[in-house]
C-alpha cells in the first residue's frame, strides 16, 4: 500500500514539473503552434520554427501607411 501510494505522489509530481504549455513569442503575447486557428494571426517565426500564433487581442491595429514631411521640404515653403 505504501508503495503505491509513493507511485501515486512521484506521478503527480512529474505531471505537474513536465511543461505542457507551448514556446512564448511576440513579445509573450504569442504562442509557438504548427499551425494557428483561424482567428490567429502569425507575424514572425519562432526560433524552433514554428509559427509565432498570435490572437486578435493583442494584434496591432491596421493602419494605413503614413509618411511623415520634414517641414523644410513642405511644398510652398523655401529655404
């Protein structure tokens, strides 16, 4: 009885030391996946290379592309 009960306690240990969870990216907002679900967005690889999957949540917002003028070259003004 005691011997099992010892099995019982070194399994539960090792189920929980074991890392179940999946490599962090994205600055640890993303997950390393084979393959992200559909909502997932992937921007980078991991370094195991997988795909970095990262949800809508914490996707950057699309913006269109802005350039930015330096004033001196502002069409009108002159030097």
């Amino acid at each position: 009885m005691k011997l099992l009960l010892l099995t019982l306690a070194v399994l539960l240990l090792l189920s929980q030391l074991t890392p179940g969870d999946t490599q962090r990216c994205w600055n640890l907002r993303g997950k390393c996946n084979k393959r992200c679900s559909r909502n997932a967005r992937v921007y980078v690889y991991c370094t195991n290379g997988k795909l970095c999957c990262v949800k809508p949540k914490y996707q950057p917002k699309e913006r269109p592309w802005q350039f930015a003028v330096p004033g001196s070259l502002q069409p009108g003004k002159y030097r």
